[in-house]
C-alpha cells in the first residue's frame, strides 16, 4: 500500500513538474511586473511681452538744482518715449534714489585724512512693460538719440516673457504623458506583455530656454528672459503595471 502510495504521489509530482516547465517555457517572453517610463514634451514659442529697463542721473553740489536738473531730463525722456508710441499705462518711473558723492583723500605720503564731498547724485529709474515687442525693441536701440539732447541714459537689455505659460504647461504635460505611454507599450509588447493599468504618474521640472541654445537644464527649472524666442519642455514619469 505504502508503495502503491509513493508511487501515485511521484507520478504526481513529475506531471506538475512537466506542467510547469511547460508553461514556463511557452511564456518566456511575457513580463510580469511594472515598466518605468519618462516621456517629453517640448514646443517652441514666441514671447509676447517685453520688459525694459534705463536710468538717468544728475549731479550738483546743490540737492535742489540736482532734482530740478532731473525734473528737466525726465520730461524729456517721458515726451521722447511717448512720441515713439508708448502709453502712459505702459511707461512708469520709480522713485528717486539720492546719495551722496564722497572722494576720500590722502596726504601726500598717502595718510587718509577723510572723505571730500563732490555733489549729490539723484538717479531715477524706468520701466517699460508692453506686448507690442517689435516696437519696444526698436526705441530700445534707438534711446542713444536722447544724447542729442543732452541726456545721458543707461539702458538695460529687454527682457522677455510669455503671457500664456499655464495653457503652455497642459499642451507640454499632455504631449511628454501620450510620449511616456506610447513608449511603454512599445517596451511590453516587445517583452511579450501586455501595458496594464497605471500605477503613478510624476511631473518633471518645466524647462524655458533660448531656442537653438546650449543652455544647460536645471534642477529648480530654468527661465530664460534674455530670449524672444524660446523652447519650453516638460517630461513626465508614468509607473505601468504589466500583464
């Protein structure tokens, strides 16, 4: 009986073990598990706002004909701005920043013996912010005609940006996640699986930067303002179960 038993009990043993072997072999290929995929979304725009920056200065021994003498420049650079199509709404001058202008002062064996006043210096400073580029750009190259009239103004390079950058990100997060999952279903099917449910998806850092620029990418995401036209990209890490 015992060795009727044994018998029946290995005879078992080796059609479950044939039927496993079996099987694994007919599913060597298919992938259990999950897949890990990054995708990207990218586009390339044109920035639809301008930022422009100058300032101005006047110096005198005098504070009060320092500030009339800056008065004078400031309408002067108001009307010249004005008549090359900016509007009020568009121009805006900030505050007055006064200080003194102090030479320190030797002996002739080079001993500081103190500081000699010069005058006050009263800098002001403007902004610029406007959607039409084309005609901000101009007058930002242009502003060297103010030295015909006696002014001296420091100009600052124009500084792009982009109005629409929230619709921007949803066209970029929908391009880099339809990217990711058409990249795991290519990786399953190669395997012999079949791409299962989602599982998490995580969104990367939104990029800006220069178009056909070497401009490295950055950890806290980078923002290029030195460019009109610019490339913005996102990438997406989708987490895949597979059958």
């Amino acid at each position: 009986m015992k060795n009727n038993l044994s018998a029946i009990i290995f005879g078992l043993a080796i059609i479950i073990g044939a039927y496993l072997l079996g099987n694994a072999y007919m599913n060597r290929n298919k992938v259990d598990g999950t897949i890990s995929v990054t995708g990207l979304g990218n586009a390339d725009f044109t920035s639809d706002l301008i930022v422009w920056e100058g300032s101005f200065s006047k110096e005198s021994s005098n504070l009060e004909k320092a500030y009339s003498d800056l008065e004078k420049d400031k309408k002067i650079i108001s009307e010249y701005l004005l008549s090359k199509g900016i509007t009020n709404k568009e121009l805006v001058f900030n505050a007055v920043n006064s200080r003194k202008n102090m030479q320190a002062k030797y002996t002739v064996d080079g001993k500081y013996i103190g500081d000699e006043f010069l005058g006050y210096v009263l800098t002001q400073s403007l902004q610029i912010d406007s959607k039409n580029v084309e005609k901000v750009e101009s007058i930002s190259r242009e502003i060297t005609e103010l030295l015909n009239k006696g002014i001296q103004f420091y100009s600052q390079a124009p500084r792009y940006y982009y109005t629409k950058l929230a619709d921007l990100k949803i066209e970029m997060i929908s391009k880099a996640t339809a990217d990711a999952r058409t990249r795991a279903d290519m990786i399953a099917k190669n395997s012999g699986g079949k791409l299962g449910e989602l599982i998490s998806a995580k969104m990367g850092i939104f990029q800006i930067t220069g178009q056909n620029s070497n401009e490295d990418y950055s950890w806290g995401g980078t923002y290029n303002t030195d460019s009109k036209e610019k490339t913005a990209s996102i990438t997406m890490k989708l987490d895949y179960n597979v059958d």
